[in-house]
C-alpha cells in the first residue's frame, strides 16, 4: 500500500505535530506549505505577523527538516483570492454572512492540496483538524466524526468534504488535547511549540473591520439607508448594509425605547430590518449547495441534531431532503439569528451527517 502521505503545514503546533505522529505510523511524509496571499494584498506590512507569513514558513520548514522531511512552498494566492475572498465579499454584499474557513477546506486544503497530493504520488493529505475519519464497512462509506476533545472539534468547517476525499483525508489530533498536541510537540523541541492559535479570518488585519476590508478591496463605499421596523417604518439611518449581520445589537447607533436587533438585510431596498430579541427566533431553515457524508440521500424524515454555527450548540431537529440540492431542516425549539450564508451542519452523535449553506 502506498504510505506517502502530504502534510498541510501551516506553520502553527498543530499540523506540526500532526507531521510527526504521520512519519511516527510509518507513512513517508512530505511538507507543503499554501502561500495563499501576500501581506501586501491585504493592507499588511512585510513586517507584519499574520497567517501564511514568512515566519510561518520557515517554522513549517524548520520542523520538516528536524524530522527529515521535505517541504515545499507553493503559492496558491490567485485561487485563494477566486475561491475564498471574493466568495466572502460577495456574500457580504448580498446581505449573507459566510465562513471563509470552509471555503477554504473546500477549495483550497481539499482541492488544490487533494489534486497536488494525486499528482506527485501521495495517498493521503493530512491536516491539524481536530476530527476523525472512519470507514463504516455496513454503509460502505467513510465517515466524518467529531474530535474526541468536544472543545477542540473541528468536523462543522470539514461538513463538504467528499467520499474521495475523505478515504485520502487524515487527521491524527482527532483524539487529543490540545494540551497533549503542545506536550508532543515540546517533547521533540519544535519552534512551533508555544505558538499561538491563529484566531478570527486569516486574511483580515487585526483592528479592521470586515466592511473596511471589503470597501478596500472594491474601492468603493456602500450608500446609508434606511434602518426600519417588520413593519416598514423608519427607524433611523444605517452607514452602509455590509456593516450588520444577522442579530446584531452594538453598534447601531440608535436611541430605541426598547433593545432592537438586526432581524434582516434587504439589499434590493439598501434596508437593514431591525426587531425584538423575540422576533429573531425560527425554527425553519433551508439550506443548499449540500453535502451529505453518511448517506447518498435523506429518504425520509430524520432526526438529527443540527448546528447552524461553528459555536452553536446542537439541537434536535428533523431533516428532510426536497431536491437532490436542498435540505429543509426543522428545529424541536426556535433558534436565534438564523443568518443566510452560514453553514448548517447535521449530527447523528459524534457522525456528521452533511450540510449545507442556509438561505
């Protein structure tokens, strides 16, 4: 069996110790390294700390050469632009808030990394993910399961992951801390040890606003308009609809009898929909673009438990499936601000089921 395996080597603890317990199973490993930007595209100074840096590469090139390894850079910035910035601006624009992160899994780790691993002769690729991936032999398919370390688990961003996919996909942290991950890698004296998590959207600096990116990135500024009630009236003025999301409170700027909260973004009316904390609540999504992992279809009414964000708690709900595209969910108990654009992501205990992005 071929046991050549390619580390997606970001820099960080993670895929570094991910790398070293691959090479401790035997596999022959190599290192690529994405270089999905560079600072200067994203109003960064050369200077400047942030994902896909030059200290993130020499750390990834540092820990492949204490163990051997060889390791690549390959810059992937066109496709990364294409795939996963100008997805994310678009749906801003139209009034959606998205997760650049599983665009990126999609697109980028899963696809380019996939067609790259086929293409210098390696059977799997492997990442820092805290998931696990198992073969259910009864089904016939692989499966995307949980971490074992709820506080770690990562499977909501990897939900569109394919069977191809997912038969050359490894995640070795899928049963650990990540205490255990930085003991490992302090134990074999890698750079990256102590380095600290990346947190928020890699391609947006510190101190700047998703609008302010967005206004940069297109060179323009989004008109105000009118902030009103359910009921059409107005409320007030907004700066611009690509500065609100879906139950949204601060930052409104507004003097309301009562607490209001952004209900809705209507782009065609430049209008943002402001309600009550009570009005935010539904138990209906639905939901297209759908992957589903565990089965070829939904043929009848399933019960599952759902989130419809990365850190929203599951909750019961009942699926079923309308179209070869398109998932309709319903909730035991209404959710609060479902957002169009987000991800809703189904669970049959540690077992993602699939998902789909919410409309």
């Amino acid at each position: 069996m071929n046991n050549k395996a390619l580390i997606a080597m970001s820099g960080g603890v993670d895929s570094s110790v991910a790398a070293l317990l691959m090479q401790k199973q035997g596999c022959d490993c190599v290192g690529v390294t994405m270089k999905l930007f560079e600072n200067e595209d994203i109003g960064l100074s050369v200077m400047d700390s942030k994902c896909c840096s030059l200290d993130d590469i020499l750390d990834a090139k540092k820990v492949c050469e204490s163990m051997g390894m060889e390791h690549f850079t390959l810059n992937y910035g066109a496709r990364f632009r294409t795939e996963v910035i100008d997805r994310f601006i678009n749906a801003y624009v139209n009034g959606m808030t998205p997760n650049p992160c599983i665009d990126c899994n999609r697109y980028l780790k899963f696809g380019e990394l996939f067609a790259k691993a086929q293409e210098i002769g390696c059977n799997f690729v492997v990442t820092g993910h805290y998931a696990r991936v198992k073969y259910d032999a009864a089904k016939d398919r692989y499966l995307l399961l949980k971490a074992v370390n709820s506080d770690k688990d990562q499977s909501y961003v990897l939900y569109s992951l394919n069977q191809e996919q997912l038969a050359h996909a490894k995640f070795p942290l899928g049963e650990l801390s990540k205490p255990q991950v930085r003991a490992i890698a302090e134990k074999h004296g890698f750079v990256t040890a102590h380095k600290h998590d990346s947190q928020d959207i890699c391609f947006i600096r510190e101190g700047t606003t998703y609008a302010d990116f967005i206004e940069q990135r297109l060179g323009r500024k989004f008109p105000p308009g009118n902030f009103v009630d359910t009921q059409g009236n107005i409320l007030g003025r907004h700066k611009g609809i690509i500065h609100y999301t879906i139950g949204q409170r601060k930052g409104l700027g507004l003097a309301l009898p009562q607490p209001m909260y952004v209900q809705q973004i209507d782009t065609a009316k430049n209008q943002v929909i402001l309600s009550t904390n009570e009005e935010l609540f539904s138990t209906s999504v639905t939901a297209t673009d759908i992957n589903l992992i565990d089965c070829e279809r939904i043929e009848k009414a399933r019960r599952v438990k759902a989130r419809i964000r990365y850190h929203h708690q599951e909750q019961w709900a009942t699926v079923t499936q309308p179209d070869a595209n398109t998932l309709h969910i319903e909730f035991d108990e209404p959710q609060r601000a479902i957002t169009r654009g987000q991800a809703v992501v189904m669970y049959d205990g540690d077992v993602v089921v699939g998902g789909g992005r919410i409309i």
